[in-house]
C-alpha cells in the first residue's frame, strides 16, 4: 500500500554506493544538514531518477541515519527527514491523508455502500485514476524523459546446486559487484544478475572498468558463475507502467547478451564485440 499510494517514496529497495555524490549541490534550505561525500554504502530507495538514501557516513555536523534525495537531472541533494523513523511518519501522514481523500471522493460518487458493491466496475475506474494520479500525469503525458548513450554491461548467471543455498550464491555475487562503487545493478532475474557502468552517468573508461569487474569476479567465484560483456547502445532513464516505474537501461541487443550468457559453460568469461 505504502509503495502505491508513494511513488515519490520509491517502488523497489536496493543497496548502492552512490559515488556520484561530488559534484552535487545543495537544493533549497533543508540542504544545509551535510550529506556525506565519502565514498560510503548507504541503503537507498530508488524511484525513477531520483535516489533516496539513509545516509549512515554523515558528513561533519550530520546526523548519522538522515534521508536524502538525490536528483540525477537536477544534479542536487537534498535532504528530507532527520532519521528513518521520522521519514515513516512523513509518509504515514501522507497515506493517511491520501486514504482520507480517497473515502470522501468514494462518498461524493456514491450515496451509499450498498451502491458500491453493486457496481464494481465504477469502482475499479476509480481506484485506476486515484493510482494514476497519485503517480504524476507527467510521463504519460510528455513520454518518458530517455536519454541515449553506450553503456558497459557485465551480465552473470550464478550457479546454484540446490534452492536452499540458492539465495546465499547470488547474495555473495552480487555482494562482489557492488564492492565497485561505479557499478550499478540494473535488475536481478532469479540466478540472473545484470550490471552495467555508465548509469545514471557516463563513466570514463568504462571498457576498461567492465573489463576488469569480469576478471576480478571470474577470478574471485571460478565456476560458481558466468559471464558475458561488452559495449551496448541503450537508452537509460525511467520507464515502465503509471503504477510501476524502473529507472535502468533499455537497450535492444539484450536479447542477444542473455542467449549468448546462456550459452556458456560456468566459469567461462565472453566479450561481446
């Protein structure tokens, strides 16, 4: 419910370590808490372009734990609640009065219960606007904002012998892929884990990176997994549906990647040319 009714708030959870904090300035008077520059994990809520982190290196003068909104496209931080529990309450008081919104729009269209659940149909037009509403109108009225470039993939599979060891596999790989703060984990597909350098903005000597992101990881898991990577034209932003964004890349030779991965043995490592 919470992730409905607050897209603003973030639709899916990740851990990330947003090195692209220099460079950002400070947005509006709330920005005067400092935000850590150091290059540090913190746990993030990601809708869209904009990151939302628990900040846990605060800067000097911070406070360990505050909230703070990245803007990619405004490049600007900001910051939003002083801890956690205080970002719940801003977002439980939001809910509540989205809810207290909703009940009054359902009284005003219908005089009574008995007329609701006769006409389900009525209803559910309802609950599709409130949701489209409450998502922005933006997007599906201007087309989402993409914008094209090449990026660096590095796609593995993990080999898992059994489910119950499963999720321990893919939690070490992926571990070992975010130990490069540079690297940003677009999706993870069940064994399936895709990365790519140059989100959310171009890296510099991205080839190079990818390329030995794929030996270090070869190296480090053997033929506990496999590899393919390259360089691909993709188009990078937000995209998806009115109830359900994902901020990564849209390229069309992913197909072509992922047969390709699916193609070699474990332990193996493919360039993609």
């Amino acid at each position: 419910m919470l992730e409905t009714q607050f897209p603003r708030f973030g639709n899916q959870s990740a851990i990330c370590a947003p090195s692209c904090r220099n460079g950002l300035r400070a947005a509006g008077p709330t920005s005067t808490h400092p935000f850590s520059a150091k290059k540090s994990h913190s746990v993030c809520l990601q809708p869209a372009g904009d990151t939302y982190c628990l900040d846990m290196v605060p800067a000097p003068g911070g406070v360990q734990g505050q909230i703070v909104r990245i803007s990619w496209e405004e490049r600007t931080i900001e910051v939003l609640a002083w801890s956690f529990v205080e970002f719940l309450h801003l977002a439980i008081g939001k809910l509540r009065q989205e809810l207290e919104s909703q009940c009054q729009q359902l009284a005003r269209s219908h005089s009574t219960i008995r007329e609701v659940a006769m006409n389900p149909a009525s209803l559910r037009k309802q609950l599709e606007n409130l949701l489209r509403d409450s998502n922005g109108t933006r997007d599906s009225e201007e087309g989402p904002r993409l914008e094209g470039r090449s990026v660096d993939f590095v796609f593995i599979e993990v080999n898992c012998p059994d489910l119950a060891s499963a999720a321990q596999s893919i939690q070490r790989a992926i571990d070992s892929l975010a130990a490069d703060q540079e690297i940003f984990i677009d999706e993870i597909l069940s064994t399936f884990v895709f990365a790519y350098y140059g989100i959310p903005r171009p890296v510099p000597d991205g080839p190079e990176k990818r390329k030995r992101c794929a030996q270090r990881l070869s190296g480090e898991f053997g033929t506990l997994i496999r590899i393919v990577h390259g360089t691909a034209d993709a188009a990078v932003g937000a995209f998806g549906g009115t109830s359900r964004l994902h901020y990564g890349a849209i390229s069309l030779q992913t197909a072509e990647h992922l047969k390709a991965l699916i193609g070699c043995e474990y332990g193996q490592v493919l360039e993609l040319t």
